[in-house]
C-alpha cells in the first residue's frame, strides 16, 4: 500500500488571508469609490500561472511576501501562531504577543484565527484528493491523507496530458494542485499513514530553519516533495529527528493527554543522549516498554514503520459551495467578473472529484448600498439563479452564463463585500471520450453553452423543447418539454449519416480487377454456393468457371420484389391548417343585421366582416370522458384577405382557433 500526506503548514495563515489576483494580461479598471467612507479600491497585479491539468486558473496570493500574521489563544494568551515569510524577516515569530509584533512592523495586520474556516478549507483539499484515490482522510489541525496504489490506472486515464508513471510525479501533480487554490504544502509518500506524517512533520520543520536562517541572508533550496520508497523506509526513518514521531490523531486524542506524554518521552530520551530515530531503534523494545510503558511502545512501532492502519474515510458533503469575502469591496459587473472565475475554477475541480456535474447554480452577494457607512445592517443579499441547459462543470461556461445575468440584471447596485456559488442541482458525470474522428462532445458542450446564454437573457422557460401529445384538440395537441441537446446533436449525426450511406449504396461496387480491354471488365471471380456437406451447388460454365452473379442469366433467377399497394391507395387530404395556432380558442361575437350582405364577427376589438367559408370539417372524437369533443371547424376568409380557422362548440358558442396569414 502507498500513501501520500499532505501538509497544509500556513493553514492558519491561508484560511485568514484567503485572497486572489487577477490573472487578465492588463489590469482591470476598478469603478472609481462613490463612497469616501469606504476604503479605496485595492490595486492588485496581474500574474499568470501555467495551465495545470488543463485548466487555466487564477493564481492566488500568497502571503509569504505580505506582512500578515494570525493570533490565537495559546495557554491563557493570546498570541501569534502563525507568520507570513514577510513578517519573518523583520523579527516577528510565532509566540509574540500582538504588541510585540507591532514594535517590529507597524504594518503588520493580524487577524484572529478561524478553526471553521480551516476545517472547511481541509475539506476541500479531502474532496481534491478524491481525484487521485478512493479514500482519502483528514487529520486535524492541517494534515490530509490519500492512499493512491489502488487508482494509478485511473489517475493515468483520467490524466492522460500528464506523465502519471511515476509516484513523484503523481506527488508534483498533487502539490500543483494545492498550489493552485493558493495552498503552501509539502507532499510525501510512503507506505503507511504514520510514516508519511513523520517525514511530512520533518519537511515542515526543515522550512522552519530555512525561514530561520532566511533571515540572517541566505536562500535554502525548499523541498516540496519526497517520496520514500518502501525497501528504503528503514533507512530514510533514521535521519529523522526523535520528536518529529511525538504526534497523535485529534479524533484518538481529543485533550492532547497522549501527545504530551510522548513528547515527555523524547525528553527523556534526549537527556539520555538520545536525539534521531537510528539511536532509538537500535534501543532493546522489551526496555523501552519496560520504562516508559504503552506510550514508548507506540513510539518504537512508529520508529520501526509498524503503525500500519487503513485510512478513515472522508465522506464530502452533499452542499457544495465556494465563497469568497470581497476585501475591499468591489462594485461593477466587470471586477466581479474577475472573482466568479476563481470561484468557478474551484467549483470545477471540486465537481470532476466528485464525477458530478452541476444543472443549477446560486449566486449570492452581500452587497453594500451606496452612500452608507460599512455596518452590518445596512448590508442586502442579492440572489441570481443559472440553469444550464445540459448539467456541466465547465467553469468558462459557468461564467460566459454568469456575465450574461449579471450584465442586464440590477443586482450589483453597491459595493459588494462577500460572494458566494451554491450548486443547487447536480447530476453524475464520468468525463467524456474524445473521438478522434467527430466533435461530438466539443459539438454538445457549445450547443449546451449556445442555450445557457439564450436561457439566460430570456425569461425563464422561453427556450424548451416542443413535444407531441396524444389528444385531438388542437390547442393541447402539443406540449413544452426540456431540450435535449445530447439528441438533437445525435438526430443530426444520423441524418448524415443515412444520407451518406444512401449515397454508398446508390455506387457501383463492382470493381474491374484486371487490365483487359475487352467489354465485360467486372471480376468473374465470386464464392461458391456451398451446401451443408461442403459441396458446390453453383453451376460451372463449360470453361470451367463459375457464373458470375452479376451476369443477365443469374439477374433472371433473382425474386422479383412485391409492389407496395398500400403505396397506391388513395389517401384523402387533409384540409389546410393555419400557420398560428393560439394556445387558448377565443371567444368571438357573430353579428348579422338586415340588409347586410356579409356576415361579420367582433373579435379583439374589432369588427371583422367574412367573404365566404371553406374546408368545413367536424371533430367527434373523445367520447369516453365526461366532456367529449364536439366541434364544427371552417376556414373564414375576411374581405381584406385574412383567413381564420373558427369553430362552434356543442353549445353554439363561436371561437377562433388560429391565423393562416
């Protein structure tokens, strides 16, 4: 078995100071503040990253190069737990108190921690992980864990544009993932959870004294992978420090009782001289279990690689969203335009984990009105719905989408302050199979984008599908039903596809096989007819050869094809139809007074006189339901050359059914 840890080390760090930058080649112009008391809009460059795995996504800020720091409750104090690069090389280090890190940078803004926000950025980091194994595990406060020699087929097929041969490069995949959502992590694999969190704790403390000695001028090189291969376990185990194995799990160790008993164990070690994990394993068990009891125990099993345990499944939830808190805020359609991609992209990634695709989205924003103060009670939610036309986890067309509702909506009436994208519909989706011969799944994605747009421009069910019903009234006789792009992509390919094999059967396929110039250039080569003893039945020519079965004599012992009399029957035409069918009959009113030659009718307000009647025809059909269909239609003709298709109910009542012209 293999497995891989992953070590989010600036958690803390991350989940306080989520942000993004623009990845457009010029910076976009910010509307000008219509508010002095709001602060000023936030000026961020643009940077680009390579496209990873075939998306190209926003690249994150980090904040290494950002003097920031997050503060927390440590033993009855608050305290800094955790600093970016930048704060480090001015002096500020976890354990400072907020003053103490202010006399080193005025600048420095600290924020307090959220554990929700980290436990909801470690699930998402689990469901990334869903891409690359079956299982995968959370191990608080900032560790994950996925187990990957099970799925390599499935990672090599569901990357085929990436080199998945190796489990470095699987690692470097892994990592590039993380490092896309704005994530500083180091990436190990080894053949059990527990040895995999040892190296990945003694990664993490090899950066600690990079950034330690950062500050007096030099530049180690990071190291963000390793991946331990299993008949060198033992040996990499013993360059590793003795406390980097005094770690316990939070689900076995809620109070942390366990894991301050081991590290009074490494104490004591190390006061005995004992400093690496070689000198530890070279100790007697029988001594260690004798001294220090159960606790010494797990720790010679973790210095052996004998901790092996299957991994605690993680389940994601069935509520997906992706939010962002818009710091400072932004107003205009064009800058939010900016953070709904980040949040797409997330969303897309998170959505091909789960082989889910999205058929409904909800966006929300906490907007702030114009022309008020910054408080919390003058902030409104504005809500906008996408459906998509067939269910997708594109993020460009989430967004084409997106910017089609926004642009013409009134929703963005203010500075908005925090966005969130809820999927509220979702349905399976195993990818697709690119053919190397048709389009047909670029053919299907455009057509589905083409009808999201116009969906959303129009109202809402304006583009549908119309469906037969089986009724005899002309106003139910058809139906609004979904549009089915799959379908009408397939519809078309298949009308090609019989035109072209009508044309192939239309040609000649006897071909002339040799160079004579004689008449009679088809091959007189064909099979024998053979009987079930294997004998020839066929009649051989005088000259030895067979007969050829395109030859006038065997066209003659051919059946003859049977003629189609039903094709010959007489079949009564049905009177015409109008070109515009009403959905409801409307009612009209016959007028006919004295004297008049016409007769005339009001409808709609007006008064419409009627040269003659034509194509009479009577409707008597659903007589099994309480209310059979009794109807007389005609074709009325008004003198100014309008025809209408009018018809009189049971009752004697006049109504008009549709326009011809």
């Amino acid at each position: 078995m293999r497995f891989v840890c992953i070590h989010l080390a600036s958690l803390a760090l991350e989940s306080a100071f989520a942000a993004f930058c623009f990845d457009s080649k010029t910076e976009p112009k910010l509307n000008p503040n219509p508010n002095p008391k709001l602060k000023p809009r936030l000026q961020l460059k643009p940077r680009t990253r390579p496209k990873t795995l075939g998306l190209a996504v926003t690249t994150p800020v980090t904040t290494s190069g950002r003097l920031c720091a997050v503060k927390d409750r440590v033993r009855g104090r608050v305290a800094l737990v955790d600093v970016s690069k930048g704060a480090r090389r001015l002096g500020v280090i976890p354990g400072m108190s907020e003053a103490e890190a202010r006399l080193r940078s005025a600048e420095l803004i600290v924020r307090p921690r959220s554990r929700a926000r980290e436990a909801a950025f470690l699930e998402r980091g689990a469901e990334l992980l869903l891409a690359f194994g079956p299982d995968a595990e959370i191990a608080p406060p900032d560790f994950l864990f996925v187990e990957i020699s099970r799925s390599r087929g499935a990672i090599a097929h569901r990357f085929k544009d990436v080199d998945t041969n190796t489990e470095e490069a699987i690692a470097k995949m892994i990592h590039r993932s993380f490092a896309d959502f704005g994530h500083d992590v180091s990436v190990v694999v080894a053949q059990d959870p527990e040895t995999a969190r040892a190296f990945s704790t003694f990664l993490s403390r090899q950066r600690w004294m990079s950034w330690s000695r950062n500050v007096a001028g030099t530049e180690p090189k990071k190291r963000e992978t390793w991946v331990v291969a299993s008949d060198e376990t033992q040996r990499a185990l013993f360059g590793l420090p003795l406390e980097t194995l005094a770690f316990t799990e939070a689900a076995e160790d809620p109070e942390g009782s366990l894991r301050e008993k081991l590290i009074a164990v490494v104490a004591s070690l190390k006061i005995l001289g004992v400093h690496d994990v070689m000198r530890f394993h070279d100790l007697p068990r029988a001594q260690i279990t004798a001294r220090f009891g159960a606790v010494g125990a797990l720790l010679m099993r973790r210095a052996r690689a004998e901790c092996v345990r299957p991994l605690r499944r993680f389940e994601p939830k069935s509520l997906l969203i992706e939010s962002y808190e818009v710091d400072p805020p932004l107003d205009g359609v064009e800058p939010m335009l900016f953070v709904l991609r980040r949040l797409f992209s997330n969303l897309e990634r998170r959505l091909e984990a789960r082989a889910l695709s999205s058929g409904a989205l909800e966006i929300r924003f906490t907007v702030l009105p114009e022309n008020v103060s910054k408080g919390s009670s003058s902030r409104s939610v504005e809500t906008i719905q996408i459906a998509f036309a067939r269910p997708t986890r594109r993020a460009k067309t989430m967004l084409s989408l997106a910017k089609e509702r926004l642009s013409g909506s009134r929703v963005l009436l203010g500075a908005v302050v925090h966005v969130d994208v809820e999927m509220i519909a979702s349905a399976p989706d195993h990818g697709a199979q690119l053919d190397l011969f048709t389009a047909y799944e670029t053919r299907v994605e455009a057509l589905s984008e083409l009808m999201g747009r116009l969906q959303a421009m129009l109202k809402e069910g304006e583009i549908f599908a119309p469906k037969i019903s089986s009724t005899h009234r002309p106003e139910s006789a058809w139906d609004r039903g979904v549009f089915d792009v799959e379908g009408a992509i397939r519809s078309s390919a298949d009308d090609r596809s019989s035109d072209s094999s009508k044309a192939v059967s239309s040609m000649s396929c006897v071909l002339p096989l040799s160079s004579s110039k004689s008449s009679s250039a088809t091959s007189t080569f064909t099979l024998p007819k053979m009987h079930d003893l294997l004998s020839v039945s066929e009649d051989v020519a005088n000259d030895g050869q067979r007969t050829s079965p395109w030859s006038a004599e065997a066209q003659e012992r051919w059946p003859k094809p049977v003629s189609d009399h039903q094709a010959e029957a007489f079949v009564v035409a049905l009177p015409p139809r109008p070109l515009e069918l009403l959905m409801r009959p409307e009612p009209i009113v016959w007028v006919r007074k004295r004297g008049q030659e016409h007769e005339r009718f009001f409808w709609r307000g007006e008064s419409i006189e009627i040269a003659g009647f034509s194509a009479r025809e009577c409707f008597e059909t659903e007589w099994w339901t309480s209310v059979p269909l009794i109807r007389e239609y005609v074709v009325a003709e008004a003198l100014d050359g309008r025809r209408f298709w009018i018809f009189w109910a049971s009752d004697g009542e006049a109504f008009v059914q549709g326009i011809f012209d």
